[in-house]
C-alpha cells in the first residue's frame, strides 16, 4: 500500500509537470538543472516507472475498479 501512495504522488508531480509544460512551457526539472541533470532524470524516470507500476496494478488497489469487478449481490 506505501508504494502505490509513493507511485500515486510522483504520478501527480508528472502531471502537473506536464501541465506546466503545456500552459507556459516551464519543466519542472529546470528547478534541478534541466532535463539533462542526473537529478531530473532521476525523477523522470521515477515518474514513469510510477506510471508502469500504477498501471499494471491498478485493478487490485483502486477501490472503484475492484468495486465495479465485484460479482452483483441479490438482495
């Protein structure tokens, strides 16, 4: 459960990443020296090993999905 916390923040630092970088073209890696930076790639590459890891498992931690997948009960 940590991980997917951990992998769901870094997903949303890489949207609003994105965000930024559609509405005024401004990375937020430039804070830590710019796309080529080891840190910024770093965190790229957190970011899309967080998408991966939330994608491949997203069934069995989104309560929405594993609701939705429930048998129906007959009342």
């Amino acid at each position: 459960m940590k991980l997917h916390s951990i992998a769901f923040i870094l997903l949303i630092i890489g949207g609003l990443n994105w965000l930024l970088v559609g509405l005024i073209g401004w990375d937020i890696g430039q804070l830590f020296g710019g796309q080529m930076a080891l840190v910024s790639k770093i965190i790229y590459i957190l970011v899309g090993l967080s998408a991966i890891y939330e994608f491949v498992g997203h069934k069995s931690t989104c309560k929405n999905c594993s609701a939705s997948c429930a048998p129906e009960q007959k009342i």
